[in-house]
C-alpha cells in the first residue's frame, strides 16, 4: 500500500512517537509525506519516505494529486484543529478528494489506530 503520512507544525511529534510504535507495519508499505514532516520520519526511524515539497508549498496538493490518480491508499494528517492554517484551502481540498476517492483519511490518532488494527488483521481496507 502507499500511505501518506502529514503532520501540522504542534502534530509532528505525536507523528513521529506514532510511527515509531508502528514502524513494523510501515515498513511493509510504501510511505510519503510532506517536506519536514518525512525528513522527521526518517531522521527518527529506519524508514524511507518519499517527501512531497512542505505542506504550505504545495505538498497537501501533491499528495492529493497522487489520491485522485488512485495511487494512494491511506492518508494519515494529524491535524491541529485549533490553529489557523494559512493553506486552510489546500487541507480542505486534500480532505474533499479523499472523500470522492474514498480513500481512508485519518485526521488525527485514534482513527489511524483503528485503521492499522485493521489491515493488520484483515490485510485490506476493500
């Protein structure tokens, strides 16, 4: 699976504590991400991760490119729903076409929780 692993400014170190209790599943999968937030990744784990440019530069609609091609899985964003995100459009848009790809999009820790438990015992999220 490609997953794509995104993390505001205050999330990105919950985003590395939770790819680190879950690096074995990770490392089964093919992992991207946005600037800072995979060179984090990888500065803190043995993972590779493909990084997209920096979330404000443009790399929320990389990614969202990549999920409306059908090349992407899983989206995991920890969000930070209290503070004003000066690429608020791009979010948004990122969120809408993962809807009409309908392509798992967590939006913060429990639900990526949810998710991996899953395909770890399921092995698919068709």
């Amino acid at each position: 699976m490609n997953i794509a692993l995104i993390a505001h400014d205050s999330k990105k170190q919950e985003m590395i504590e939770f790819v680190k209790k879950h690096e074995s599943f990770f490392k089964q999968h093919t992992l991207f991400a946005t600037g800072t937030t995979g060179l984090k990744i990888m500065e803190n784990t043995d993972l590779k991760v493909h990084r997209c440019l920096s979330g404000p530069y443009g790399g929320d609609q990389q990614i969202g490119g990549y999920v409306g091609e059908g090349k992407m899985d899983f989206v995991i964003f920890f969000r930070d729903p209290l503070t004003a995100q000066p690429h608020e459009p791009d979010i948004n848009a990122l969120m809408r076409v993962c809807d009409v790809h309908q392509v798992p999009l967590s939006s913060h820790q429990k639900t990526a929780e949810l998710i991996i438990k899953t395909l770890e015992s399921e092995g698919s999220i068709e």
